[in-house]
C-alpha cells in the first residue's frame, strides 16, 4: 500500500476510535482488550510503522517520529478510557475521553497530516 493511503487508513481507523469509546462509555462494557489497545505496535499502523517497509531516512525524519510517539500515546490514553469503563466508572472514562484523549488525538492527526504533506 502507498505511503498515502496508509497515512489516510491511519486517520480513519483511529477517527472511530472516539466513537467506539463513546460507545463503550454509554452501555458501560467494552470489547476490545485493554492490555492489547495499550500496545501501538498491534493496530494495522502500527504494523506498519514498525515495519521494515519505512526506510531508515523515513525513520529517522522528525515527522515519523513525532507520529510514533503519538501514535503510543493515543493507545495509552485509549487503553486508560477503557480501564475507567472496566471500572465502571463512566465520569473518569469521559473525562479522559474529553480531556487527555482528545488532546493526544488531535495532535495525532495533525501529525499524520504533516507527516502526509511532507511526503509529496
């Protein structure tokens, strides 16, 4: 896959990110595994990022890594959301999706565009 389309799949698949956590909040379970989420080495990205098909100049760019740190960080927050949601507490699971969570994300996607523009 082109450097492109991974970049946008990685905006896409970690944009419903907020809405599967919302959803989780709402009926107070989730599916998804917290210790796995935590890992940002497992999503389909991630796989990618760590892979050797990101040259050595890619990997040393500050773009790549910019968006590997916060592509970690956006796991550990999403991972904290859902420990909050196994805990049963709703009000600690928003105010992580709304606060650290939203910040992490945003910058995340921010990066993913810059990483993006920098490319062409």
């Amino acid at each position: 896959m082109a450097f492109e389309e991974e970049i946008n799949d990685a905006i896409g698949a970690h944009s419903v990110w907020k809405m599967k956590l919302h959803t989780a909040i709402a009926v107070g379970k989730a599916d998804a595994n917290v210790h796995d989420v935590a890992k940002d080495d497992a999503c389909a990205f991630g796989q990618w990022l760590y892979s050797p098909a990101l040259s050595p100049a890619v990997r040393a760019s500050s773009d790549y890594l910019a968006v590997r740190r916060l592509h970690a960080d956006f796991h550990k927050c999403a991972a904290k959301v859902l420990e909050c949601i196994r805990h049963a507490d709703k009000a600690q699971a928003n105010a992580q999706l709304e606060g650290e969570y939203e910040r992490v994300s945003n910058d995340l996607m921010a990066a993913l565009r810059k990483w993006k523009r920098a490319a062409h």
